[in-house]
C-alpha cells in the first residue's frame, strides 16, 4: 500500500463513518492484471480493497450521472475527473452540494497495452512508483520509465491537478503546456484534404460498433443515443462505411464544447482507434471562437447552450460569407 | 442531369418573405436540387447535414432568418453555432467548407434565393463531385434499407 492509497482510504473511511457521502466512487484491486476497476465503497470495512496508482484508467465522473440526484457521493477525482464532474454540474446531472471531490494531482495515466506490448502477458505483479513501474512478469521482473507508458492523451494534458477538489490528496503539479494539443491538431489540418480523409477512413472504418468509447466517457449519458433510436433510424447501424463514420463525426461533434480531453473513450477502445484527434479540434474550435474550455468552473454554460443575438456580427449579412 | 452537381437545400419555412419566392422554392426549383423544408434553423440537426453529405451532396444549403428576426426568437443563433461548427469540422475530415453555405435572408432580399442557388451550383460546378464522405447504400423504393 503506497502513503497515497493510505491517505486516500483515510479519507474514504472518514468520510463514510461520519455519514457525510453515501457512496465513495474510487478503484478496487483488479481481477485482470493491470487494470484495476472502478468500485463503490459504501461501507468501511471494503475499503482495505481501494486501490490507487497510475493504471487506474477509467474516468470515474462516468459513474456521476447513474446515481439519484439525491445520493451524497464522495469522488476520487483526478485534473480532468474534475473538469468532467465540473462539465457534468453545468448540465445539471448533480447537485454540487451532493458532491464531495477527493482530489489528487495526477501524474498521468499509464496505457496497459504500452507495458502488454513491453513485458508480454504473463503479469504476476507490478509497482508504480514517480517513475519507474515494475513489473514482474512470469520469466523476469521489468522496470519500465513511467513517461514513456503514459497514454498519449496524458502527455497532451494541460491541467493534471483538481481545479475544485474540496479534500487535496499530494502535492501540486505544474500545468501542461496548451500548444501540445494545439499542435496536434494543426499539424492534421496542415495535411491534404485527401490524407485527412483517408486517415479519418482508415481510424474510422476498423470500429466494431461496440461503443465502448460512449459507455466510458462521462459526457455520453443520453437516455437513448441517436445510434439506439430506430423509429426513424438516424444513421446506419452496421459497420458498413456510412455507420462507422456518422458514428465517429456525430459522437465527436455531440462532445463539442463538452468535452475535458481525458482520453477515455480512446483507452476503452478494443481496436485502438485515434479519437482525440477529432475531439481535441472541435474543443480548440470552441476556444478560438468563443475562449471557453470545457469544466474550468460548474457555472458557465458551454457555447452552444449560451448563444447570444451579440453573434450577429458573425452572421452572412448582404451576401458575404463572415 | 447528371453531370450538374447534387445540392441538398435546407429552407427554414419562415425565411422567405415573399410568395414568388416561396412559390418557386416549392414548385419550380431544378431537379438536383433536393428541398428539404423545416420549421426553423434550429431544427437542423448536424446529422442531417451529415446524412446528406453521406448520401451524396456535392454541396449544401441552408437557408434562415437574419440573427433578430427568428419567429421561434433564438432558433437561428442555436443553429448558426452549431452547424458552422460542423461545417469546419466536416472541412476536418475532408469535405470543403466551400460546399457548406448559408444564406441569412431578410424581409427586401426577393428573388435572392434564386441567385444565391445559382452562384452556389456554380462554385460547386468548380469543386467537381464531393466524394470524400459519400457513403450511403442509395434507399431503396419506399423506405429504409436496414
């Protein structure tokens, strides 16, 4: 047990014998190697099996919208668990009051198929520590440099620390650098309109439908998603070309302005398929036009739900396209 | 007819003034026009552009009211956020924002509809067939193929 996993599960503890949440949202000891999964502690005796450390993939405010308004729920949040719960409070999936934030600085999270590709399957055990993971595998013991396993969603990130946890776990980090994201995207939009289009295709088009990538993001919590819906069918259901691609486009664009680039849905993927890049645009989209970013604060609404008669002067007026 | 370009025309049923105009929409337009009215701007939901794109657009249209004179009040500035930003994203993936154009019509802009389409069947002329995205099993007769 690491000093932040005793922290952590003092406060877990606290917190629930003093009647103070409900349930603490955080992570338990996994039943496959290296992916340790999320759980729901609503007594103290569980919590010897609460578990932290840099492979704890999932983004916890998933779990946010499947509780009754009414639940007290204590979160283990990380930067951008924070942003999501903060993006979730905006669209009013629960109140804030309800809500208390164990926060801790995030170093990054570590991709399990990286240290897979690394060390082969046969994962007894392993140890994450600042960085260095090791692990012993069935023939030998690794000790892999943390950096280079982290998800690349991870390396991009700009805000590793809590913006409004009410219990700080650890120490702060320094913030990320925004051009990386940036880059990225630019570097995409620099290429030809046909490259674009078959890198698009080639990402798009190996998808299984399995939608993995809408179950883990925390923004996805439509009663019923457009890709559900059959009377009309609004886009193809199979994984024809047509399917996988309005699925792709459509989920993206439904994330605009939503989305806090925590890079869940790209972690859940069985087929390792690039997402971020799509939504890592629309999200520069919104703050080029409209300098918002998604889940800084729980009050401002995002720039689709707060438009204004102020946009007229974007508007085409006399024929000119502004 | 084949070789002019496929346009898919979104027309908000309040943005034409005059009733030439509306009568022409309705009854006169060319053939690889493809009118699809709704109630307002608003209600064009990005996936219906995306439909349209997938089904073999070589351009769209879409056609609303000036940003103060919406009659559902704010339909229009919903809708202008979000299908200009799609139209970028779309730029994105591969589909040319040139062949996404809106035309923001007000009450003394008779006739304009028609020249707008013109101009754009023109343009679209120029780009040549889009078929980065154009994915879509034509629909069978009468109905859906799924």
């Amino acid at each position: 047990m690491t000093e932040l996993e005793a922290k952590i599960r003092t406060e877990a503890a606290r917190l629930l014998s003093e009647g103070l949440v409900d349930v603490v949202v955080a992570f338990r000891k996994e039943d496959a190697p290296l992916r340790p999964q999320p759980a729901f502690f609503t007594n103290v005796e569980d919590l010897e099996n609460l578990v932290y450390n840099g492979l704890c993939a999932n983004n916890l405010a998933n779990y946010l919208t499947r509780f009754p308004q009414e639940t007290r729920i204590g979160m283990l949040v990380r930067g951008c668990e924070n942003r999501s719960v903060n993006a979730l409070v905006v669209e009013k999936q629960h109140s804030r009051e309800k809500l208390t934030l164990i926060g801790i600085p995030c170093t990054g999270i570590i991709d399990w198929r990286k240290v897979v590709a690394l060390t082969g399957e046969d994962i007894l055990a392993y140890e994450d520590s600042a960085h260095t993971l090791t692990v012993r595998a069935r023939h030998q013991t690794f000790a892999l440099p943390r950096q280079e396993l982290l998800h690349s969603s991870c390396l991009r990130c700009v805000h590793p620390n809590p913006l409004s946890a009410d219990i700080l776990l650890g120490e702060m980090l320094p913030e990320g650098d925004p051009a990386l994201i940036r880059e990225r995207v630019e570097s995409f939009e620099a290429l030809t309109r046909a490259e674009r289009t078959a890198y698009f295709k080639q990402e798009a088009e190996r998808c299984i439908r399995c939608y993995a990538c809408r179950e883990a993001c925390p923004m996805c919590y439509c009663e019923e998603c457009f890709v559900d819906h059959n009377t009309p069918r609004w886009t193809e259901s199979g994984t024809t070309p047509a399917g996988t691609h309005a699925w792709h486009i459509i989920r993206a664009f439904h994330q605009t302005g939503r989305c806090t680039s925590c890079g869940a849905c790209e972690r859940a993927c069985p087929m390792d398929i690039q997402m971020t890049y799509l939504t890592d645009k629309l999200g520069k989209d919104m703050w080029d036009s409209y300098q918002f970013a998604a889940g800084m604060d729980d009050q401002t609404q995002p720039p689709f739900a707060s438009f204004t008669l102020d946009d007229k002067k974007h508007f085409q007026v006399g024929g000119k396209q502004s | 007819m084949d070789n002019k370009p496929k346009i898919a025309f979104f027309q908000c049923q309040w943005c034409l003034y005059a009733p030439e105009d509306q009568e022409w929409v309705d009854s006169r337009l060319p053939e690889n026009i493809h009118l699809i009215k709704v109630p307002c701007t608003g209600r064009i939901d990005p996936l219906f552009v995306l439909n349209a794109v997938q089904g073999g657009a070589d351009g769209v249209v879409i056609s609303g009211c000036l940003p103060e004179k919406c009659h559902f009040k704010e339909g229009n500035l919903a809708a202008r956020r979000q299908l200009d930003s799609f139209s970028s994203f779309l730029d994105y993936i591969g589909y040319d924002q040139e062949r996404v154009h809106f035309v923001w019509l007000d009450l003394q802009d008779r006739g304009r509809i028609q020249r707008e389409l013109a101009d754009f069947e023109s343009q679209i002329s120029r780009l040549g067939p889009a078929e980065s995205l154009a994915t879509r099993v034509p629909l069978k007769e009468g109905g859906a193929n799924d």
